[in-house]
C-alpha cells in the first residue's frame, strides 16, 4: 500500500517544471544547492504561489526537500493539474493526512472544475481546518470552489482566526453564518435551502463582516424578508440573486448596515430595498439594472433606494433606470433630489441623453456634482 501511496503523490519532475529538468547535471546540482540554501521561510513563500501538486513534486530534489511541503502555510489544490479526478481526490486526502499539523496553515484553496466524483473530499477540508486544534487558530483565508453539498459549513464557527471565505457552486441546507472573525464573505453560484420562514438574517453571526458579495445566489423557501445585519460591513455588493429560482419582486432586502459605504448592484430588476438605520457613511453607489419590466413600481423602488443611499459621493447608473425616470415625469415633478453631496455621475454605458427633469431630480441636491 505504502508503494502506491508513493506513486500518487512522487510524481516525476517534469521536465523544466521546477527549473532543473534541461540543465546537465552539474548545473543540475548547483541550482539545487543555490535553491537549498536558502532558508525554510523563502522556500514556503515560493511554493506557496504554486499548485499543491507542484509543491508535493519537489520532494524529489534532495534529502533537504523531501519534507519542505509538509509545512506550506499555503496550499493550492487545483484539479486542472489531474486528468484523473479519482486521483485528485486521493492527492488532497493524501497531502492533508500527511501535512505536519503541528505548522501553521494560513491559506487553503480548492477548485474542482469537474464535478467530484465523492463529495466527502470537501467535508474532510472542513475537518482539518476546524478539528485540528493548531489550524484552526491559524487559518485566515478559505476557498471552495465545487458543485457538491457542502454539510459541514457550521463547523466554520470553530475557526478562530478565519477571515476571508470564498464558496462558488456549492449547495447547502444551512443558511447562517456564525463565524464571529469573518470580515470578506463571496459566495457565487451558491443554493442555499432555506425552508418557511418569514425573515432570513443569514449573517447576523458574523459582526465583524466589512465585505459581502452575492452573485448568482439561489434560495429556497418561503421568506418574505432577507436582512443583512453586518455592523462593520462597508462594501456590500449584489447581483442576480433569485428566491426559488426567479426574481421575487415580494422580496424585501433590508439593511442593517450603518457604516456602509460601497455599495454594488446588478440585475434585470430591482429588489424592494429597506433600511433599519441610517446609511450617512455610503460614498460610492454602482447601480446596474436593465430594467425588463418598466414601470411605476420599479421607479418607485428606485427612488427609495435613491433616499436611502443619499449621501453617496460617486453615482453610477445605467442607461435603463434613467428611461424609466423619464418615463413618468408626473412621479418625479416637485420631488426633492435624493443626493445631497454628489461630485461625480456616470452612465455604465452609452445613453443619447438625460432629460432634464431627470437633471433636475438627480442633481439639483449637489450643487458641486460633475456628469462624466
């Protein structure tokens, strides 16, 4: 068992994959000895930038290196360098039991491209981070990119150190993130279930959170609120999101974010926008809807929105909004202008015009804006 075991992760050294593989021998072993001599923190620091595979490859070189990538702080596992992903589960079950868990781990990246083909390789990461008492004081950054059901999330809660979470593709019945040291949350592509409740506070347990990105995200059930409640959080950003796989206009996402500042939205439509707090640190505004159904109801929400981000500096906006403004001049007439500290506007993309009623509501608050 041992010989296979040795054949999975001894791969041979390609040839000129880690800089020796063209050079004669006696070149060969004078890089080898200019690399080795230099100490263990430099040679982590270069072999984290690279793929766990390459990393574990280099083990090959001489006696010095055969153990170097035990104690990587950073570890990269990337199934583009497998044509087997049989194989590159086995490689990640491999490393991880054998990695000395006495060392600091600091960084841990996973990506499958391809669906896995047994889902347990992702639970025995969350395993090693969260039950090995020395990673889970040390862990900072975690990435999972994979379509599988991720059961295990809760078990996050016992990083202590954990500061950044990336999750793409994943699928999971649990909808709260109780990890009190995160400060950057992005999920992408993510379904999460949710069941019947009538408010979704999702990251109320994460009150240290200053960074919060939703693409694409799916939930499942019956809520009527989705509340972001993040004291500290200061970039928030959102787009595509879907409740049971379609936009819910009943929606209603309230905030709960009063030291917010940058604030990112993109979609065909515009979600009902609610704020439990003031909102007077927002600066910067990106607002991106291509404005499918063009009504009343959307220009309504649209200027609720408007109000609540009224302090924003920078405005961003699409060409669709504005047509919707200039669509129903009654709604906006005698209206007070939402932004009062504007300096500078822009269109994400190419418009012939902005009416000048729309002028008026937009900018007559600002006296010091400028229309790029």
């Amino acid at each position: 068992m041992e010989k296979k075991s040795n054949s999975i992760y001894m791969w041979e050294v390609k040839k000129g994959s880690i800089g020796v593989g063209e050079c004669s021998k006696g070149n060969s072993r004078a890089k080898e000895d200019r690399l080795s001599s230099l100490p263990n923190e430099l040679i982590h620091r270069i072999l984290s930038t690279v793929d766990a595979k390459l990393a574990v490859q280099t083990s090959v070189l001489s006696k010095r290196w055969r153990h170097l990538w035990t104690s990587l702080p950073v570890l990269n596992f990337q199934d583009s360098s497998f044509d087997d992903p049989v194989l590159f589960q086995y490689f990640v079950d491999h490393v991880l039991s054998h990695r000395d868990a006495s060392t600091n781990l600091q960084v841990l990246n996973f990506a499958s491209q391809e669906e896995l083909q047994d889902e347990h390789v992702v639970d025995s990461i969350i395993d090693y981070v969260t039950l090995t008492p020395p990673i889970s004081a040390t862990i900072h950054f975690l990435s999972i990119l994979a379509e599988c059901v991720l059961g295990k999330l809760p078990q996050l809660s016992l990083c202590q150190s954990l500061t950044t979470l990336k999750l793409s593709h994943i699928s999971t019945e649990t909808t709260s993130f109780d990890v009190v040291s995160l400060k950057q949350l992005y999920l992408f592509d993510c379904r999460f279930e949710c069941g019947v409740e009538e408010l979704l506070d999702p990251f109320e347990g994460c009150v240290n959170l200053t960074c919060l990105s939703l693409h694409r995200c799916n939930y499942y059930g019956g809520f009527e609120t989705f509340r972001i409640f993040a004291p500290q959080l200061t970039n928030l950003s959102i787009s595509w999101m879907r409740i049971d796989e379609v936009f819910d206009s009943d929606c209603v996402i309230e905030l709960s974010t009063p030291k917010l500042q940058y604030f990112t939205y993109c979609d065909t439509d515009l979600y009902d926008f609610s704020a439990e707090v003031d909102l007077p640190c927002v600066e910067e505004v990106d607002i991106d809807v291509w404005c499918l159904n063009k009504d009343t109801d959307l220009l309504l929400r649209m200027i609720e929105l408007f109000e609540m981000m009224e302090s924003a500096e920078f405005v961003t906006l699409s060409p669709d909004m504005i047509d919707v403004m200039s669509m129903f001049p009654d709604i906006l007439d005698g209206r007070s202008s939402p932004f009062t500290r504007m300096q500078n506007f822009e269109l994400n993309r190419d418009t012939p015009s902005v009416p000048p009623n729309v002028m008026a509501y937009l900018f007559a608050g600002s006296p010091g804006f400028r229309f790029n």
